[in-house]
C-alpha cells in the first residue's frame, strides 16, 4: 500500500538491531508490517517490523528532548522508536498504524481500496484525479489561515467549503453525495483532519468520518499545513517569507558550507515571495536556514563542489543573487528535474 501521506514517509528512526544512532529512513505501512528504506529510490528494505501482536505506544516518552516520537513493541519485546517532523503527521501515522493492527487481530484486510466498496463508491470516481481537480490553484479548493480556539490552522480549508466546492464543479448531484465522495477522499487519505472536531468525527463510529461543517478544518498532506498557538491578535501576523504559498515540499541531501558533509533536510518551496527553506527532518518548528530565491540561477550538475564525480549523479545547484551557492542532491533524475523546474518558476514569480 502506498500514498503520499502517511503511508510513506521519511521519518527519522531509531533502530536498535540495525542502527543505533537517529537517521532519516523512508517507512512505508503495508499490511502487516512496517518496512524501512535507507532511501526512497532502493529497491530493497534494510528492515520490516511485523504488526501482528505489535503493540504501539504514541507518543512515546522515552526521549525527553525529541518531540512527536512514537514506539511499536513486537512480540518478541523489540522496541522500534520513530520521529515525525511535526504533530499532525505523527498522528496520522497513530491512526493508521492502530487501524493496521486491529484489521490484523480481526482477520480483516488493511487497504484503502476497501473504502470504495465499504460506502458503495461508483466506479466512474477517480479519486486521484479529482485531489489533483481539488488542489488546483485557481479552480481548485481555497487554502486558507483559519482561527478557531485561539490556534491558527494555515493552509488548510472547512468541510462545508469541500462539499461546496464539490457541488459546484458538478462532481456530486447533491450534498449527500458530495458527503460520501469527501469520506472517501479522507479514508483514502487524499485529505486529512485538522482540530479536534474532524479528529474526533474520523475516530469515532459516525456513518460519515467526514464533516459537512464550518467548523471542521481539512488540509491536503503535502500543502505545508501547520497549527499554531494564537495568545493575541498580533500573533496571527506572520513573517513576510512565510507568507508563500507552498508549491513543493520534500526531502533532499544538502551540502554544508562549511565543512562540505552532505545531510538529508526537509524542503519546503513557496512563491511570491520565493524562498526554499530547509528543516531538520527529525523536527522542529523553525527551519535551519532559508534560500531566498528571486533572480537565482538553479542547473544541474555532474559533480559536486570539489570537482569529484557524483556517484548518484542527481545533484542541482542553486546559485542566488548574492552570488551564494547550494548544492543539493535528489533521490532519482525526476525527481532532480521536478525539483529544478519548481525553483526556476518560483524564481520568476516571486518577490
């Protein structure tokens, strides 16, 4: 089983039989287990954590100073420690780990695809293509910054506007319908909660795990969404390079400026204004540094900044105004050129 998020996913793992020190992995759920990747272009696991009689413990506390970790517990007491990069993808990743191993003690099968008959989805629904239909950014749903118990909830939409929006672009006759499509869209994991109130409708046993209501809050998993706590109305201003709207985000090697050693960040790209900024992948709500993009330069490149041959050969280079220069490495060829086309328009359209 594979999907965006939070089926696959880098996490940052901790593995005792295998390694033991914190490193960024590529997990992926299946339905019995958890398989673990050194990177997400290999082809084979370094490791698979079996789910049956698996206990999962979230969040773990284990570490005190590591935030949004969560362990599974095998039958044999091995003890399996995962961080995620922040507190909603933690908790998705709660969710369907706990429906993976409650499908196993029930001798039911764990896949999405179930959804579709489970509600009598039609055939003629392509849900993949529909998100896509959804994230448009001019005809699309409108992400936005939405306060709702002295939090901010940024680039995320209500459940009315999802099946406003469905309605209107002809793609459900009614509400009802457009009710049924927007549960599927969220099992299948195309959407996913944000609040309590979507939380709790998706963990409950309600007919309908989606809300048609003003009040609960949705995101796509890789618009950026994030939550923050609002004690004054001069908390909701936000810095001005963050006020980008994201149009791509993952994981890349970079290489320090310093003393020349690659490490795995989090990107996140946003335009107008345009910035690439960059996380540590095992958490963390600031970023590590920001790449201002406008009148930037990005190739790529077949070697890296000591002139050695790149054994991957999916290094870029972005060169920006001031004339400072980043090199960084994507996991295959197509994900480098997406990469490059991404800040090349972000470089001609942002501030």
């Amino acid at each position: 089983l594979q999907r965006s998020l939070p089926v696959s996913l880098f996490l940052v793992s901790l593995q005792g039989s295998v390694f033991n020190t914190w490193k960024p992995m590529w997990v992926v759920l299946l339905e019995d287990g958890i398989e673990f990747y050194k990177k997400k272009s290999d082809n084979s696991p370094k490791g698979m954590i079996p789910l049956k009689g698996s206990t999962l413990t979230c969040p773990c506390q284990d570490f005190g100073k590591r935030m949004f970790v969560f362990k599974i517990t095998t039958t044999k007491q091995q003890d399996h420690f995962f961080q995620a990069a922040f507190l909603e993808e933690r908790d998705a990743w709660n969710r369907d780990i706990k429906k993976a191993i409650k499908c196993i003690e029930g001798g039911q099968k764990f896949s999405r695809k179930s959804t579709r008959r489970s509600i009598r989805l039609p055939e003629t629904i392509d849900l993949g293509a529909l998100y896509l239909s959804m994230k448009d950014i001019e005809k699309g749903v409108k992400e936005l910054n939405l306060e709702k118990d002295k939090k901010i909830f940024n680039h995320c939409f209500t459940g009315s506007c999802v099946i406003d929006w469905l309605v209107s672009n002809k793609s459900v006759r009614n509400r009802q319908e457009g009710l049924m499509i927007a549960s599927s869209l969220l099992n299948e994991g195309y959407l996913q909660p944000a609040g309590d109130m979507a939380k709790n409708a998706l963990d409950g046993t309600a007919e309908n795990p989606f809300l048609d209501n003003p009040d609960a809050f949705y995101y796509f998993p890789d618009s950026g969404f994030f939550c923050e706590e609002n004690s004054s109305d001069d908390d909701v201003i936000l810095k001005e390079e963050f006020r980008g709207v994201i149009i791509k985000q993952g994981c890349l090697l970079k290489q320090g400026h310093r003393r020349k050693n690659w490490k795995v960040r989090k990107f996140i790209l946003r335009e107008d204004p345009a910035y690439l900024h960059y996380y540590d992948p095992a958490g963390g709500e600031d970023p590590l540094g920001a790449i201002h993009l406008r009148g930037c330069v990005v190739t790529s490149v077949e070697s890296n900044s000591d002139g050695r041959k790149s054994e991957e050969e999916n290094l870029f280079e972005i060169i920006t105004a001031d004339e400072v220069h980043y090199f960084l490495q994507a996991a295959t060829p197509k994900e480098r050129t997406e990469w490059i086309k991404a800040i090349q328009v972000a470089s001609r359209t942002g501030k």
